[in-house]
C-alpha cells in the first residue's frame, strides 16, 4: 500500500482543477477496488491489489483534504478543518476496534469487504450532491472578495 500511497499522492498533486465531484468517483473507485482485494484468489493477487488501493487511498484523502479547504469559507476555514480531523481520527479508536472485531469474527475478506461496500454506498449517495449543488460543484477559482461597506 505504502507503494500506490507515493504514487496517489503524486497523481493527485498534479491534477490541476478537481471538482468535489471527483471525490465521490474516487470513493466508488476506492470501493470496488477493496471489493477486488476481498475477493483475490491468491496472496500475491493481493498484495499486487494492494497498490493500487493504497493509490487510490491517497488520493481520497487528498481529494477530501483539498475539497474541504476550497469550498469552506476563509472565515470559518479553521473550523471546519478542526471539525474534519475530529471526525476523521476522532472516530478510528472506535470503528477500528468493531471491524478488527468483524474481521476475527467473520473474516478478514468479509471486513474489507464491508468497508467497499460502505465506501461505495457513501459515495453513491454523495455524487448526485456534490455534482448538482452551485455551491460547491466546479468551483476552480476563490471567489471575489466581498464588497466594502
């Protein structure tokens, strides 16, 4: 994974202009990658898989990361941010320890499967949003700034 996080991670800092929208195509992406890490025949299939979801995690992540900084307003930037580290590392000691626990009780496949499934639900759901909403879709420029009274 550590292999396609360099690589994501590159890929996604040359893009010049994503939309918000690409974040939800790369969550399904992401997604249906795990499911074909769930369902690899062999150890080696694998961890060849592997890559390119650690690519694929990399670039969500920043996909995330950028989309949040670009969309939230100057003012209450910080906030929001806050908000998203809280939520993002905030909730790992708690959803961490139930899918350890899934993946000894039901199978390490079946975890990483549910974790695509998720993922590609979530994202499912958010596209239509992100891609629709004046707000947030397409923005490629910071808008001007506000008039003085």
């Amino acid at each position: 994974m550590g292999i396609g996080a360099v690589v994501g991670g590159l890929l996604v800092a040359s893009k010049a202009n994503q939309s918000p929208a690409s974040l939800a195509r790369t969550g399904i992406v992401f997604g249906v990658l795990q499911l074909g890490v769930s369902i690899a025949p062999t150890l080696w299939m694998a961890y060849a898989s592997l890559a390119i979801v650690g690519a694929a995690s990399v670039t969500f992540i920043a996909l995330g990361n950028s989309t949040l900084h670009l969309t939230a307003e100057p003012a209450v930037r910080g906030r929001v941010m806050g908000i998203y580290v809280v939520a993002f590392f905030g909730t790992t000691p708690v959803g961490a320890p139930l899918m350890g626990w899934f993946g000894e009780y039901v199978g390490p496949r079946y975890a990483l499967a549910l974790g695509g499934v998720t993922l590609i639900a979530a994202a499912l759901y958010a596209l239509p949003r992100l891609s629709r909403d004046p707000l947030i879709g397409g923005i490629t420029e910071p808008p001007p700034p506000p008039a003085k009274v």
